[in-house]
C-alpha cells in the first residue's frame, strides 16, 4: 500500500522529515514532476500552458477588436 503525503518543505520540521525518509530510499520514493518530467494529470508544461494562453489572448482580441 502506498500513502501520499504532503510535507512543507519551507519549514525546518519539514526539511528534517525529508532529511529523514531519504534514510530509505527502498522503502520511500519521492515523485518530484520537475525531476522526473512526468506532468500529473490535469496539468500542462510551461510550454503548452504559454500557447494555450497565447491562443485564448488572441480569440479575445479578435472577438472585440482590439489589436
């Protein structure tokens, strides 16, 4: 059974437990999208989310005339 876990690394609590479960590392995996590029469903790169928003900036101006 896995468990997910949500830890504030920003807190000293927080860095010494991730300091901690790395103690472990064939019993604990860390799943980090920005180290192992696997975009969570739901989610968009940077690259597709500034196209996306590119496009839609462009409909609107196009539907009220501006630009």
């Amino acid at each position: 059974m896995y468990v997910n876990v949500k830890i504030n690394t920003q807190t000293e609590r927080g860095k010494q437990l991730i300091k901690q479960l790395k103690r472990y590392p064939k019993t604990v995996k860390f799943d980090n999208p920005a180290e192992s590029e696997i975009v969570p469903e739901g989610y968009m790169t940077s690259d597709k989310f500034r196209v996306s928003v590119k496009r839609k900036i462009n409909e609107y101006c196009d539907k009220h005339g501006i630009l």
